[in-house]
C-alpha cells in the first residue's frame, strides 16, 4: 500500500475508531471489515481526484503549432532569436492582445523553424478572430517578420500555419530633431514663416513646420494669382552640425542655413541654392521661426506603401519613411479593400498607392503613439510599384531573373521604361537648338514632374521654377501658371530662362522616346527635348 493509502486508511481508522469510542463501544469484526473496505474506496477517490486536474488540462490544451522561413538567402548567426506570438486580432483600433508567446535563442538553426505554443483554453472565444506573427532578431534588431495575416484556432482556421517571414529594411535614420538648432535654444516641433521673393508675383508666403521624427510640410501661396496654397510635404534632415537643413520630396531637393543673426529674437532660416551655396539676390528669403506651431493637420497628396494585417492596414510614406496605421473610421477605407483585393489578391506584398488624406489625433513626437492617417480619396494604384530610391536607374525584372542579358542589354530595355512622373529631365534642344553646356551657363535647365500633387519643379536657366501640370488623355500635358525665385543673372541666362517658360506655356502634349522626352504644341511641333538623368 502506498503511503498516501496509509494515511488515508490511518486517518479514517483513527476518526472511526475515536468516533466510536466516544460512544463506549468496542467495535465489530465486521464493522472493522467494512472500514477497510471503505477506506480503500476513498484512497482510490482521492488519488482519482487529484490526479484528474492535470489530465483534463492535457486533453483540452490548445496547441498552435508550424514553422518560420524566408526565401532570401540568408544564413541566421547563432544569436539570432525567434519570436512567436498568439494574438487576438478582433479589433482594428486597438493593440492586438496577446494569448500565449514563444522565444528561443536559435544557437545556430536555420530556416525552416518549427515551433509549438500552448494556448490557455479558457483565454479563446470563439466569436474572436486569432492570428499567429513571427519575428526573427539579429543583435536586438528586426531582421525578419511575417507581414500578413496567418488566422487560427478559430472560425474554421486551422491550428498550425506555416509563415513565410519578409526582409525588414534597414531603418532610415531619424531626423537630428536635438541637436538641430540646439546652439540657438530651438525646439521641435518648431514652424517658420515669411514672404520671399517671387519672378512673376508680388511675393510668395511661405510656412514650413519641422516635426522630430523628421516630417515637414510647406505651404507656399503666390501672392496675387488665382491657384494655392501649393502644399509639399517629406523628410528633413540637419547637415554641417546644425547650421543647414535639407528638404526632400521625390527628388526634388531644398536647402535651407539656420540662423540667429545679433539683434535679431527668433531663428532664421534662409533659402540656399540646391548645392547649399548662398542665393544672391536684392530681396532675401527669410523664414523667421514663430511662437505658435502650425501643425501637420491639412490633407495632404501622399505616395506610399499600404500594407494588410487581419483588417488592419498601415501606410508608409515614401517621401518621410514614415508609417501610420489607417484610420478604421476612413471615408476611403472600402475603396482600399477593393483595390488592394483587386490588384494583390491574398498576396502580402504591399501596395503603391497615392491618396489624398490627413494626419490626426496623438503625438508629433519621435513617436507619434496613437497618430493615424485619415485617408479621404484614392488617386491611382500601382500593381508593380513600390516605394525606391527613384533617381537610381532600375534594372528590368527579366533581366534580374534570368541572368542571360548583358548589362548593355540591360540597359537599353530600361532605356524604354523611362517615366515621365518623378524622372529628372535635362533639357537638350530648345526650339531645335542645342542648349548651352552647364559650365557655359553654370547650371543645366531640367524639369521634374512630381508625383506628388501634380507639381513640377526644375532650374529654367536663372532661377527656380515652381508650378502645377495636369495631365490628359492620349498623352496630353499642359502646365499650369508658373513661378520661379528672383535673382539676377547674366543677359543670356535671363534670356534662356524667358525661352523656357514661353515653351512650357505653349505645350500641349509630350511623346517617350527611349530615355528622351519630347514636348509638343497644339500642332504637334516638338517645342524642346529632354533626356533622363539617372544619379547613382
């Protein structure tokens, strides 16, 4: 008999016989007996009972079971480290809780990773919806993780998945929000505005804000003509310790030299040529900083990546490399489901979109907890688009995929795939005749038609040109009411810059030759030709 049995019969005899001689009886053989029999009995009740919590927990233990890879080719260090979470993804506006979580220092393992991640029953419910995420850690750093959803447990969802895992970029790195302008005591977010000079208008005002996670906004409105507020929004970043600020969307670039000149309470900031040399010019162009911030809250033209997670999608931004999650409450919420369903299907890989829409609610800080993006129009999807470096010269996917095509041939195949949008054009001929050469003129006249709320931008031969395009159909282009800055140059640089903007008035089409862009008027006469320069 185990000790347990002794126990139990010890306890049961030693009540029973104390029972009974507190009633002054001795007791019988047969009730002795039947005490022995009873005693056995409750021994195997007690060793039942006790031994019933644990089997009844084996038997109704969930267990979410599968495995983690990727496809590159990537062998994993012994310290890399996997991480496996279940999660109750019910909710879109609310951080997916998590059930049960699984974590071991791989030691060497490769892909494919198996794991195995018990669930407490009683945390399921079966109205909910559940979903399984990995991630692979290298030296404290996301390498890999899964970007879509993997349902399970319940509502039909199987309880293993096996999870293809994507490449995480190296993040770009964050705006130099406190050391910018620390010797000039200037916090972030910080806004400055002023009027600088305009070619063709009384003036442009100008208000840029700066946030600390490297967003920045201008809004520029041409005093005295008809269209604006011109908005552009992107990514800022400090150079020279401070002393320089670069703006850049697309591929335009924008520099600025911050200030705080003697006598003077605020900071300034003063337009730099593009390659940050001082601008000259009679009229300076100064932005003071101002007490008030004006914030990051009007809509805006976005260009960027949108991703699927359950329902829940976010957007990153290709100008900033900024990402929010999309309001659930947005007006244009169903349209993205219908486009993303339509063009990627049950693919994870993201989509390229451009759509109209605005930050709000939470934080302006490095953070941004809380923050989302409203989204109120769809513009246009791009099913082969994504989010790159666009001044680096693409090399075409067959060529990627096969091997069997010469960098020459290479070459010349992504020559025919020169896009008019978001392309850096220099100007060859005007009116069929050569332009000067840039160390004749000092700079090469170019063009580049942004994306980003239909803008162009370029150098017409004097100054900077500013203004609008709108596209047709059948390849039709006209421009929209041109601005530039104001400085003064040489009698042949004024008169190129005259040339060009009389031609950019009369155009009426454009025609894609290879990696030549020619502009066209209403009779079809070539006005100028262009040809794309790829920097790498």
């Amino acid at each position: 008999m185990s000790k347990r049995g002794a126990r139990g019969l010890d306890d049961f005899f030693g009540t029973r016989l104390g029972q009974g001689a507190a009633l002054g009886g001795a007791m019988s053989v047969s009730s002795v007996f039947m005490a022995i029999v009873l005693a056995t009995q409750a021994t195997a009740v007690v060793a039942a009972d006790k031994a019933a919590p644990s089997q009844t927990a084996a038997a109704t233990t969930l267990m979410v079971e599968g495995s983690a890879s990727y496809r590159e080719r990537i062998a994993l260090p012994p310290g890399a480290v996997l991480q496996v979470k279940v999660e109750d993804v019910s909710l879109m506006d609310a951080p997916a809780k998590v059930l049960a979580e699984h974590q071991q220092v791989l030691g060497g393992k490769q892909v494919p990773l198996a794991f195995a991640i018990p669930v407490a029953p009683e945390l399921v419910d079966s109205r909910h919806r559940y979903g399984v995420r990995a991630t692979i850690f290298v030296d404290g750093q996301k390498r890999f993780t899964s970007t879509r959803h993997y349902p399970v447990l319940t509502q039909g969802a199987p309880k293993r998945q096996d999870l293809l895992l994507q490449a995480v970029p190296a993040s770009r790195p964050q705006a130099d929000g406190a050391a910018f302008g620390a010797d000039l005591g200037l916090a972030l977010p910080a806004s400055f505005a002023g009027i600088v000079p305009c070619a063709d208008c009384q003036g442009i005002a100008q208000t840029l804000t700066l946030r600390p996670d490297g967003l920045y906004r201008l809004r520029s409105l041409y005093l005295g003509k008809p269209a604006g507020p011109f908005l552009e929004h992107g990514r800022w970043s400090s150079q020279d310790s401070g002393s320089k600020l670069v703006l850049r969307s697309g591929m335009a670039q924008r520099v600025l030299a911050l200030s705080k000149p003697a006598g003077v309470q605020a900071a300034e900031l003063s337009w730099l040529s593009p390659e940050g040399k001082a601008i000259v010019s009679a009229s300076p162009s100064v932005l003071r900083a101002v007490a008030q911030v004006d914030p990051i809250s009007e809509t805006l033209r976005w260009r960027g990546e949108l991703q699927w997670r359950g329902d829940a999608a976010r957007f990153t931004d290709c100008d900033s490399g900024l990402t929010w999650p999309v309001a659930a409450a947005s007006g244009a919420l169903s349209i993205l489901k219908t486009e993303f369903s339509r063009l990627r299907g049950n693919s994870d890989a993201p989509l390229l979109l451009q759509i109209d829409g605005r930050l709000q609610g939470g934080a302006t800080g490095p953070s941004g907890a809380g923050e989302q993006l409203w989204v109120e129009q769809v513009i246009s999807a791009e099913a082969e688009g994504r989010c790159a470096v666009r001044a680096v010269l693409k090399v075409p996917p067959d060529y990627q995929a096969s091997g069997a095509a010469s960098p020459a041939q290479a070459t010349a195949a992504a020559a025919a795939s020169a896009s008019l949008i978001n392309t850096y054009w220099k100007l060859l001929e005007l009116k069929g005749k050569a332009v000067p050469r840039p160390e004749e003129q000092g700079r090469e006249v170019q063009i580049t038609l942004l994306a980003q709320d239909q803008r162009v931008a370029g150098f017409s031969g004097c100054n900077r040109l500013m203004g609008s395009y709108r596209l047709g159909a059948t390849g039709q282009l006209k421009f929209g009411q041109l601005a530039g800055t104001m400085m003064a140059c040489p009698p042949a640089a004024m008169a190129l810059e005259q040339q060009v903007h009389a031609m950019l008035a009369d155009v009426a089409s454009y025609r894609l030759q290879g990696q030549q862009l020619e502009l066209l008027n209403a009779a079809q006469q070539v006005l100028a030709r262009f040809e794309a320069v790829y920097l790498r």
